[in-house]
C-alpha cells in the first residue's frame, strides 16, 4: 500500500500541467490499487473471523459447562 502510495506521490511531480498522464501508466497505477484493495478486504474479512466471547455478557449455548 505504501509503494503504491509513493508511486502515486511520485506520479504528481512527474506528470506536471503540460505532460499527460500516459495510458499505460493509469492502467497500471489501476492495477495496483485494485490490488491492494482486495489485500485490504481480505485483512478485514480474517478480522471479522476473530471471536471474542470475553467481550459479551450473553452465554451461549456451547459455552455452558457440561452438567456433572
């Protein structure tokens, strides 16, 4: 995400008024920030996978101790 960023900074001195931004260069630049969105997502879809039964007052059904 931060190569992305700096290429994108980088771009901005490049790419003043008078020059255009090349094709290939937006394809590219798309290219990675879909990328890096989908690495995004994925970090937030494991996230959402952390469960955390400390965190709540309600007892579940499976987390009662088993009668003895």
């Amino acid at each position: 995400m931060d190569i992305v960023g700096a290429i994108a900074i980088l771009s901005m001195f490049l790419y003043k008024k008078p020059k255009e931004l090349t094709n290939s260069f937006a394809m590219i630049m798309f290219v990675l920030l879909l990328i890096v969105n989908g690495m995004m997502g994925y970090t937030s879809h494991l996230g959402g996978k952390i469960h955390h039964p400390e965190m709540r007052d309600v007892v579940l059904p499976w987390d009662k101790p088993a009668p003895t």
